[in-house]
C-alpha cells in the first residue's frame, strides 16, 4: 500500500523531499479537520489565484500518495502551494506535517465527528492539530473559535499567533445576521461591516468562508477584494453542496463520501429549499465513518430525516436501506421512500415520481452516479 511509503522510502528521497521544500519560501497553507477542506481550499485558491500562481492537487483527497504527488512539484514557479490533509486517509497523518511544515496551518473543525469512538475523540483530535506543531517558525495557526475542542487544543499551542473564525462575535473574523435564500445562497454580514451573498447553502460552508478570509487577509488581501472575488469568481467544488439549475429542478450536488455530519449538513440545506419547490427529494447511499454499529448508525440517520420536510427519499446501497427503515419510523401517507441497489433504479423511481420544480440532493453516490442522475434530469427537460 502506497500508505507504507513513509516506512520504505528510502533515506535520500526524504532529504530529497525536505530539501525541496527547504528550498521554498513563499507561503506554504495546510488545512485538515473534519469538515470543509476542500471547499475552503477551494475558496482560498480563488483568491490568491487572482495575485500568483497556486500549486495544489485537486481530486478532494488529502490523503498521502496526493500530498506527497504535489511535494515533489513544489519550486518558486509557484507563488503559494496548498495542502489538504486527512487525517481518515493515512497512518502517516504527521509524517506529512514534518515534511510540509506549513506557514500558515488551519483546522476546520474537530467537533463531534468522532463521538462514535468517544474513547478515541481526544487522541484523534490530538493527532489532527499536530499540523500546528509543524508550522514554520512564526507561522500562523487558524482556528474555530465556535468549536470546542479545537479552542481548547489552542491553549497548548507553541504559537502565540492564533487567529479565529467563527459566529462568536469575539472572533478575530465572524458572520452575523444570516440569512438563508434557498437558491441565491446565503446573505450575512462579515465584521459586522461588509453585507454580502455568497453561493453557499450551509453554516458549515460560512464556517469555511471565514476560515478562508482569515488566511488569506494574513497575506495582505483586503476584505474589499477578498469579498469582490468571491462574489464574483466563486462557485462550490463539485460534491460538496454545488447547486444546479436544470429545466425546473434545482439539484444540489453532495455526492462526496457521506458522513453522519456531512449527510445531516445535506439534508439541512435540501430544506432551505422548501419555499423555492413543489417537492423534496434526497438521494443518499451508504454511510462512511458511522463506528461500529453502522446499521444502528444508519437506523438513526434514517429517523432524523424523518422529522425534516423531505417528501421522496431514496436510499441506494446496502446499509442505505436502514436509513430508509428509520426514515419510516414516523408514518405518514405525504411521505415516499424507496429503497434501491443501483443508479438505474434510482433514475426509476425518478421517472415515476419526481414532479415539477422539485429539488434533488444526491449524497455520498459518488460522481459517476452523479452524472447519470444529472444526464437523466437534462434529457428529461429537453424532451419536456
């Protein structure tokens, strides 16, 4: 496995790699957390790719073989370099760290993904912010201030150079007064100054915007261009929360692996919808990162989205259907849910009950199925 490359690699490649990257000065951004990284990476590469040029990897996978792919391209052609690192994709989580040594380190979130390992939740925690431990000398540490395992981790920071986002108004960079508009985003108000509209659904996703304005406002961004060029220049990455308009469906795209955390976040924004459409759908396969009991996990998951206003659910997978029979627990005859195997009977079920100016979310099918979901809907509206 490609994971063991840390333990085989032989010692003249590692001084190669550290000596690439001593040999870099210009900023060097690394982000981990449980939620978020890619689409903050992606809101920060908008930005400085506006002033330089940005070397990053982009598969929405931080895990070794991605980061290591993009070490070993590392050279002052590049004016600042990215790196996602996911603490779930390798055993050698802070042998990446030792060997990226960050300027700037961000943490997304830490949170209550792990609460089905509660005996783990501190250790994993622990593990994820050792990337702050690898900053470059005077390096800049971001985190959320909201979250509070990640606050309280700051107070064993070598780093006196700690800058927070969050919703908590004492917050270095922070949103107020938010507000949800289904289709046109979010609008709120940065710093109690700046009034803006963001094509994002989710508090998860303000949460990354602001992680995002505080790293780049270190690098001499005002928030006068930080906020015209997303405005402007910004849209969500693929899979995780991008919104399409096809005919009269809106479609929000959530493909990416699905988590408790992440399913629920998909779910709440498929119901900021719910003025803007005549019907709620939720597509939604198996769920990664559920601990042991996974059929309870999904049991839960299902009985959850019960409570919510989704009027068709369709589950695809094996553990999928458990969240459908939690999603039964409460009855009721306005209500539709169906469980199926594959992309062609989702597209099925699909034909026989999606109605006009519906809304679509499709969770944690990957892309594949994505883009069948996507070339169903547009045949569809062309032959409607």
């Amino acid at each position: 496995m490609f994971e063991n490359t840390f333990v085989t690699m032989p010692v003249i490649e590692k001084k190669h790699l550290h000596a690439i990257r001593e040999a870099y000065t210009n900023p060097v951004i690394g982000i981990t957390g449980n939620l978020g990284k890619t689409t903050t990476l992606t809101m920060i590469e908008a930005i400085l790719a506006s002033r330089g040029k940005v070397l990053r990897h982009h598969n929405g996978s931080g895990d070794v073989r991605n980061n290591l792919r993009t070490l070993k391209k590392l050279s002052m052609e590049y004016d600042y370099a990215l790196f996602e690192l996911d603490y779930l994709r390798g055993k050698h989580f802070v042998d990446l760290f030792h060997l990226i040594r960050p300027n700037i380190g961000i943490v997304t979130n830490l949170g209550d993904a792990h609460l089905n390992y509660l005996d783990r939740m501190l250790k994993v925690a622990l593990e994820k912010t050792s990337l702050l431990k690898y900053l470059e000398q005077d390096g800049i540490a971001i985190l959320n201030k909201d979250d509070e395992l990640s606050f309280n981790i700051a107070k064993s920071l070598n780093t006196r150079q700690i800058i927070f986002f969050g919703l908590n108004q004492h917050a270095d960079f922070f949103a107020c007064d938010i507000e949800q508009a289904g289709p046109l985003g979010m609008q709120f108000r940065l710093n109690k100054k700046f009034q803006l509209q963001l094509p994002i659904y989710s508090i998860q996703d303000l949460y990354n915007f602001l992680a995002a304005v505080a790293c780049v406002f270190h690098l001499g961004f005002t928030l006068d261009e930080i906020v015209e060029i997303l405005q402007t220049r910004f849209t969500m990455p693929p899979g995780r929360g991008r919104v399409m308009r096809i005919g009269s469906h809106y479609v929000i795209d959530e493909s990416y692996i699905g988590t408790p955390r992440s399913l629920s976040k998909a779910a709440r924004v498929l119901t900021t919808f719910a003025p803007y459409s005549e019907q709620l759908v939720l597509i939604v396969g198996d769920m990664a990162d559920t601990g042991i009991n996974v059929e309870q996990q999904h049991l839960n998951m299902g009985y959850f989205l019960s409570a919510l206003p989704i009027d068709v659910l369709i589950t695809v997978g094996e553990y999928a259907k458990f969240i459908g029979q939690g999603f039964n627990m409460i009855k009721s005859d306005k209500k539709l849910m169906f469980s199926v195997n594959t992309v062609n009977e989702v597209v099925r079920v699909l034909e026989q009950n999606l109605q006009e100016n519906s809304t679509v979310a499709v969770k944690g099918l990957g892309n594949v199925a994505m883009h069948r979901i996507l070339s169903y809907l547009k045949k569809r509206n062309e032959t409607s």
